[in-house]
C-alpha cells in the first residue's frame, strides 16, 4: 500500500508524518499539494493522511478553510470511494468540517494549549502513550451521535490513565466520554487528536505509536 | 518640514549625533533621512554603547563558519557537510506593554533570523524573567508571554524545548524576554545578507507593511516609564502562519540558485535591510517606496522606511530570474515585489512617486560604518560594600532543616515550570528527545544523522549582581556543565547582554566587567561568541534590574546514544557528588528568598576546578561508568536530588558531611558540582576512574523514601506533588483564565 500526505499552508506535522511512515514504518509514501486534485494514482488500498498544524492559519474554525482546498475535494470522493483517510490533530478538525466524520472539535475546556504525553486505550483495552498537542481539541457531538459512535464501536480511543482507568484527570481538554479519536461507520475514515507520528521512533524514547498506525491502517479493514 | 536640532532630539538622537549626521551628509538631512538615522544609530541597531567591549570576547575560531557580526546569526560546523545556526535576542520592551504580542514577535524575529540564512529552525528555547509571582501585574504578564510565544512557535512548528524563567523584585516593570532559535543548514545552501551585482533586482516579499512597530528600534533604546504606554504603536504585530509560509518559500527560493543576498526585516524594517546588505555588498541601492505592498492607505516615507511589520524578507536575486524568485512565492501565495535595484555608488536613493524621498550612503548608517561608537565611563557599584560585609557565619543554621526544604522545593524559581511549557509544543519536529528521557541540556536529534545537538540558556542574575565579572562566567560554565553532563561537547555561544540604563555608570560597570567575565569563560572552554544581542534601558524609576547576560550555548554529539540522562535508574545505585565540598551559601536562593539576605557575595567558583570537572565527566560518560547525571544550580543539593528522583519516582538516602553546614550542604549554591549515579557492581570500577578527583559517596538510591541522616523526610510522591503543584496553584484557575481571554 501507499501513503500520501497532504500540505497545506501552515501545516507543520507533515514532515514528521512522512519519517514516521517512511524511517520507521519503512512505508511508501508521498506529499500532496493542497493546490492539486489528482489522486489518480492511489486506489483504495492507500491511505491518504492530513498531518497537524495549523492549516491556512486556523484564524476561523480550525479545518473550516482547509475543507474548501481542491485536495480536500478528491478527497471526500476517496473516502466516499472508499479509500482510507487519516486526520491526526489539525487533520482531525478538517475532517469534521468536512463531514467525513460526526461532531466538532472545540477550544479546550481549560482555554489553554496542552503539550505533554497522555494515555489512550482502545476496545481491547490496551494503553498506549502518545503525545497531544492542540489548543483545540475538546471533542464534541450531541448525545445521539455519541450514543451512536459508541453503539457501533466507532469511538477508537479514549483518553486514560496509565493503567487504562478512563477518568475525568486523564482527559487533557475535556472531551465528552474522554474521546480521544473516532472512525465513521464504514471504518474508512480516522480521526484522532494524539500525535503517533510523534511516538514512533526509538530515538525519542517512544514507539507506542507504530502499533498505532499499523494497525489502523495497514489492516484490510478494522475489524468492529 | 524642517529639520532642527530638537527634531532629532524627539527622535532621541543627541546634540553630537546630530552634528555628526550634518558632518558625514555635507548638508542638513531632510526628515526621511533623519528618521533613518534614528532607527539605525539606536542602541538596539547600531550597539552604540557596547560595541567596543563586545570586540573583546573571542569571536572566531573552533568550528565557526562565520565571524561574529557579520551575518544574522551565528554559524558552526558539525560535520557531515552540516552547519548550526543559531542567536538569541531580547523582546523585552514590547513585552513589557503588550506581552503577547511582544513575547509573539520576539519569536517569530528570531526565527527570521535563522532561516534568512538558508537554515530550517528546529528547536527554539526561551530566557523569561518576571517580578514575584504573587503580584498581580506579574501573573497577568506571565500568562501573556506564555500565551504569544505559544501562539507564535506552536503554529510556526518548531518546537519549544527548553528555556529557564526566574522570578525577582528586579523584573517588576522590566521582564526580560528572550528567544533562541537553533537551526540546521546544508553547506553550501547558506544565504548571506549582502547586495551584489549592479542591475540585480531588489525584491520584497512577504507581509504587507502597515504603520505597526514604527520607531520600535528607539522605542527599545529607552528607560521604561509610566508614559510608555503611548508607544503601543511601537509593538509589532506577529501572524505566525505568514511565517511559516515566509519559511518554506525561503527554502525553497534559495534552491532555485537566482538568490544573490536575503535579509530579513526586523527592527527598522527597510531602512536597516537596504542599509546593512549593501553596505556589506558595498554597494548602493535605488529603491522605489511605492512599490512596497501595504495594508495601509497613504504611509509616507517615513512611516514605509521605519515600519516593523513582521514577515517581512528583503531578497536580491539574479538579474534575469525574477521570474524563478516569483513563482515560488505564488506557490506559498506570498505577495513578492521588485522594488528597485542594486546600484554601485554606496548611496541609497528612496523615491516616491518620482520623487526623491531620501539619499543616504549606506556606510554612514550603519555598525562598523558610520555609526557611532562610544566609550562610556564607569565605576564601581555602591551596594557592593553591602555585598563585601555579608558575614555568613552570623546566620545560623536552622534547627528545622526539612522545613527550609519544603519552602524551597515551591518557591517559583526553583519548582516546576509544568504550567508554562505544557502551553508551548515541545515535540513537533519528532526531534524533542528529551521529552522522554530528561536531560540538563535538552536533546534534539538531527535527522538523517547519528548526530544530536544539545541546547541551552543559563543566566543566574543574582550572582551576576553581586559579582558581575565571576556571575558572568558561572552563566558561561553552568551552559557548558549542562551540555556536558548531557554528553554534549560545547560548540558555541550566543549570548543576550540585558542591562539598564548605560549612561549610568555603575550599570555600564557591571556591564564591562561582565563581558570580561563572559570572554575569559568562553576562551577557557573553547565556545566563541558567535552572535546575540545587546538590550539596554531595561530600567525604570526605581532602577534597572539585574544584570542579565544570558547564555545561549549549543553542543554537538556525534552519535546520540552516547548521551546521558539526569534521572535515577534503580533503586540501590549509589550517589556520588562531583566537585569541592564547600561551606558555602552565599547568594542561594535558600539564603535570598528563605533567610532573606538581599546582600552577598556570588557563590564559590574556580574555573580550574569547573574545567576539570567537565573534562572528568565528559571521560564517565564517554566510558559508561555512570548512570545518571545532574549538575546542582538554584536550590543545592537537595533540589538535584529530587529532580533526579522524579522521572521514576524513585527516592534517596543521604547523609550530611561532618565539617560542613548542614545549610550549605544541603542548599548552599557553590558551583562545579554533578550529582551522579553508578551501580554498586561497578562501584569499585567507578573510585577507580576517579583518581585523586574530589568526589564523595553521599547515599544511595530508595524506592521512593526520603531519608536524610536517617530521619524520614517523606516520599519522593509527595515532594513531587509540592514541586509540580507550586506555580499553578499561584495562579488560580479563574485568574488564569480571565488574563488569557482578555487578549
């Protein structure tokens, strides 16, 4: 399989991306132009990622303006092909905007940014950490689509403590239900606020973020 | 309008400058040119007042590619056919009335400065000080400058990794901020800021200009007083993500090969790039002011020459090839201008409309050209008799030395900054390994090599105060003994020189005598000044603040798993402390802030003693006999200790030395001291390589209890919890927020 990951003007997780996946995870992979539309080469056995940063600035909504890029329309027609997509941070916020998957991304409960490791598990309660880095990343939705999300087993990390105790203190921008990351219903669209592109590298004391990205995304499908 | 004598008094030039303005143009200078004199021979420009004792640090030599001065940042090799390019520079008077956007644009300054020479930022550091936290007016400062260089750096993507923040009186109207950025360039691929090449186009690109930071250049050239509220024109007004954009284009431009010189445009905007690359060209330039873009109607020339608009690059590229330079910013959607040319008489000839606005010779305008330089008078500080009669011995040693401890382990300078580096990304860039593995000097790696670099800022000002000369050089050898005991080898130096007043005599005393401290550091471990920046007028009428000359110094490791780490790793590992044992609590903060001694002498330094000590640790860490290692700075001992128990949670029990205060032991500041740890299998391996070197066993690592002489202090949780809580719980969570948003 292939990755590609999207530039925007101002994203500035995209260089990480592409040596996690190429260094680490010894990936094929590519940078795309926000500019561009063509995705001809990718089938839906790639993966197209949107990196973090702060897309055409993020002075509005963050994500509201990056929805509108030529790419971004190419794609929306390659998830809805479906093809595989992966927002991390910034990414995230842009995939909501966009409506490829449910509820928004709001300025954190305690008005700052946060940096620092957090705690993520998943449904076989296996505990990961991985750094987090927004301003912007309570996660939000009405109740009905959480309920949804977590019928369908949608939501695919919550935010935890280091033994996996999902608790109000573990989570780092007040998320509803400590969600750290969602999938839409057909399990072709990822989101997640944590950064595994910054947890793959034993240089930086941390790989809790390969598993992360293989198994999302280099499995045929997530099983559910 | 004319030009007298008191309009270049309202431009805060003196009588003498005036005469030599006059002097240097044959005639009386319109109001363009002066204005262009009063950006360029403002302290913060010209380095009127340092200029001469600068020139005595060393200034070449070691792996420098460039001498001091001559470029925008200072420039090393590392091998591998890479460079590392790196400066520190103050924002300190903008800060000081608009702290986020002043904190905001410092950054955003100070990474032009690197990438302006072809280099990719990919570590910046900050040097923060405040008056007392308790204080209103600090807590709302604090949250600002977090709050802009968070803003700036966190979008622009590179990664804040480390820094240091003390809280004094001093700071109260005056808070120092300081921003390092470090960077990376492939030989080869470096930019000079120099105009060649008659007929070359001169190109601006980047932001708009607007009427923003006009006059901030002689707006950092004065005292702080309670009228510099007015000057809230003379802050700038930062847009990181222009700046990021600004960043890739510059990179990608200089592939092109069409790039002659580039120069970014910071404190007095046009006139200082135009003036300072063609004077380096020694050349002249005809610049067209209507052409440059603005986002305001109807600037004048003035007002087009003085702005301090951010974002903003001046580039000459090759005649023929404005096309090439143009395309690449139409990718990044930058708007790129050709507004004149290269010319070779020396004279720069600014049209508006036609008309001739301002002819000046480039030479006159500038440092190490016509600007003046001058040799100020000093003499001894007054409080120094205060200092000479403290008299340690009248203070006793306290009968409760665990309550000094738990003061000590909260106090604002010494507790943990967790409140304020969580707000700045710290790992974009996957180049952060200290996030992991806590290191004194924080560690970024180097892609595409083995090689890391270690980077820090260090300035105790309270040493510096008491004894200029020596608080200079602890600054220089604390740097050098952090990247050491990171398994670094100390490259270079840049360094930000903040000061008050330099009319002042006693302030330009302790000034002199700590640039001479500062080179006779630099020269003793081989780290040449390559650059930094002079801040005076950080004074205000109760005074200036304490002399601050911060040390920013980078340190190269040729193959990052040969690096060390400052925490413990197992419990029974012993401790050993490096260094002379002293009977010394002179200028402590222990002393200062919990014994309330405002006057004493620095702390005991040798820097003999500090050499070896380096020289020794390089060799344990080179041959792995240590686990850990941790210099002891603010706080003594005990503080090291806890630091080093932290990451782990893991504890210690150490016993007091007989001959010695238990004070002094336990918090006493003298300096060339490590804490290290070593297995007790290779404990006798470890005395061995020792030698005769001072160094004494103190105790041994617990599971998580604090012992001191057997009696138990609590857990390593619990000082942990005191240590990590102490600044957010200054700042209540109301508080906090309702400073944030109101910017």
């Amino acid at each position: 399989m292939k990755f590609g990951v999207v530039v925007f003007p101002g994203s500035n997780c995209d260089r990480d991306m592409y040596d996690a996946l190429k260094y680490d995870l010894g990936q094929n992979v590519s940078m795309l132009w926000h500019k561009d539309r063509d995705l001809s080469k990718f089938n839906t056995e790639d993966c197209i990622i949107l990196p973090g940063g702060f897309s055409y600035g993020d002075y509005l909504r963050c994500g509201a303006i990056a929805r509108f890029s030529p790419m971004m329309q190419s794609v929306i027609e390659f998830a809805n092909a479906g093809g595989k997509v992966f927002g991390v941070c910034n990414g995230f916020q842009i995939l909501c905007e966009s409506h490829l998957l449910p509820g928004g991304l709001l300025r954190n409960a305690n008005q700052q940014f946060v940096c620092k490791n957090v705690y993520i598990t998943n449904d076989t309660e296996e505990v990961f950490k991985i750094p987090v880095a927004h301003g912007e990343g309570r996660y939000y939705a009405d109740e009905k689509i959480l309920d949804g999300l977590e019928a369908n087993n949608q939501v695919i990390f919550y935010y935890c403590d280091e033994e996996g105790q999902i608790t109000e203190k573990a989570n780092p921008n007040g998320a509803m239900r400590n969600i750290a990351g969602i999938c839409n219903a057909s399990r072709n669209v990822f989101g997640m606020m944590p950064h595994p592109e910054r947890a793959c590298s034993a240089a930086l004391g941390n790989t809790d973020g390969r598993a992360i990205i293989t198994s999302l995304l280099m499995t045929a499908q997530l099983v559910s | 309008m004319e030009v007298t004598l008191k309009t270049a008094q309202q431009l805060r030039l003196t009588e003498e400058e005036f005469e030599l303005i006059k002097q240097k143009l044959g005639r009386v200078p319109n109001f363009n040119e002066l204005c262009a004199f009063s950006g360029m021979w403002s302290e913060h420009c010209s380095y009127k007042n340092s200029i001469k004792w600068l020139k005595t640090l060393p200034r070449e030599g070691g792996r420098m590619l460039v001498k001091a001065g001559e470029e925008n940042a200072g420039l090393m090799d590392i091998g591998d056919g890479l460079g590392v390019v790196f400066k520190i520079e103050s924002h300190n008077h903008p800060s000081a009335i608009e702290p986020f956007q002043g904190a905001a644009t410092g950054v955003g300054g100070i990474h032009r400065d690197i990438f302006t020479m072809g280099a990719r930022p990919i570590a910046s550091l900050n040097s923060l000080r405040f008056g007392k936290l308790e204080e209103d007016k600090t807590q709302h400062l604090l949250a600002g400058v977090v709050h802009g260089i968070g803003h700036y750096g966190n979008c622009f993507g590179v990664p804040t990794v480390g820094g240091e923040i003390y809280f004094d009186q001093c700071y109260h109207t005056n808070p120092l901020v300081n921003a390092m950025s470090v960077g990376i360039v492939k030989a080869g691929e470096t930019v000079s800021a120099t105009a060649e090449g008659i007929g070359n186009p001169v190109m601006f690109v980047g932001s708009a200009t607007g009427k923003d930071g006009i006059g901030g250049a002689s707006f950092a050239s004065a005292d702080i007083t309670a009228e510099s509220a007015q000057d809230l024109p003379a802050v700038q007004v930062g847009d990181p993500f222009q700046e990021k954009k600004l960043l890739e284009a510059c990179l990608e431009v200089i592939q092109t090969g069409a790039v002659v010189g580039m120069q970014d445009m910071g404190a007095a905007g046009i006139i200082c790039s135009t003036s300072e690359m063609s004077a380096k060209g020694q050349s002249g330039m005809r610049i067209d002011l209507d052409k440059v873009p603005t986002r305001q109607k109807n600037m004048k020339a003035w007002e087009l020459l003085l702005s301090e608009s951010q974002e903003r690059m001046l580039l000459v590229a090759k005649k023929g090839r404005e096309a090439e330079v143009q395309a690449v910013f139409d990718k990044w959607d930058l708007p790129c201008s050709v507004i004149g040319e290269v010319t070779g008489d020396g004279i720069l000839n600014f049209y508006m409309h036609g008309e001739l606005e301002a002819s000046l010779p480039a030479h006159d305008l500038v440092l190490g050209g016509g600007a003046p330089q001058y040799d100020r008078e000093y003499k001894e500080p007054a409080y120094f008799e205060k200092v000479k009669q403290f008299d340690a011995s009248a203070i006793p040693v306290p009968a409760d030395l665990k309550a000094v401890a738990e003061q000590l382990i909260k106090l604002p300078s010494i507790a943990s900054k967790r409140w304020i580096y969580t707000q700045y990304d710290s790992m974009v860039g996957t180049v952060n390994t200290s996030t992991n593995e806590p290191t004194d000097a924080p560690l970024v790696l180097v892609k595409g090599t083995t090689k890391g670099l270690a980077v820090t800022t260090d300035c105790n000002s309270r040493y510096v105060y008491a004894d200029p000369y020596k608080g200079a050089m602890i600054a220089v050898s604390e740097a050098a003994r952090n990247i050491v005991c990171s398994g670094g080898q100390p490259l270079g130096v840049t360094n930000c020189l903040n000061f008050g007043n330099p009319y002042d005599p006693e302030v330009y005393y302790q000034f002199v005598h700590a640039i001479k401290g500062m080179g006779e550091a630099c020269r003793k471990f081989d780290t040449p000044v390559t650059g930094g920046n002079v801040s005076f007028y950080n004074q205000n009428p109760d005074g200036p603040v304490n002399p601050t000359p911060t040390i920013g110094m980078v340190g190269l490791l040729e193959n990052i798993n040969d690096k060390m780490t400052l925490d413990f790793k197992n419990e029974g590992d012993l401790i050993y402390l490096l260094g002379v044992l002293n009977n010394d609590i002179s200028c402590s903060e222990y002393l200062h802030s919990i014994r309330g001694v405002k006057y004493s002498a620095a702390p005991y330094f040798n820097i003999d003693e500090e050499y070896a000590l380096q020289q020794k640790l390089a060799v344990l860490i080179r041959d792995k006999k240590i686990h850990s290692a941790h210099d002891l700075s603010e706080g003594g001992l005990f503080v090291t200790l806890c630091e080093a128990g932290f990451n782990r949670e893991l504890g210690f029990s150490i016993q007091t030395q007989s001959g010695l205060r238990k004070d002094a032991f336990l918090y006493g500041e003298a300096q060339s001291r490590v804490l290290v740890t070593v297995p007790v299998t290779k404990a006798k391996e470890f005395e061995a390589a020792m030698g005769g070197f001072p160094c004494e066993k103190i105790g041994v690592v617990s599971g998580g209890e604090v012992t001191v002489d057997g009696d138990f202090w609590g857990t390593i949780d619990w000082w942990k919890d005191e240590y990590d809580n102490a600044i957010e719980n200054y700042l209540s969570k109301e508080e906090a927020g309702s400073a944030l948003s109101s910017i």
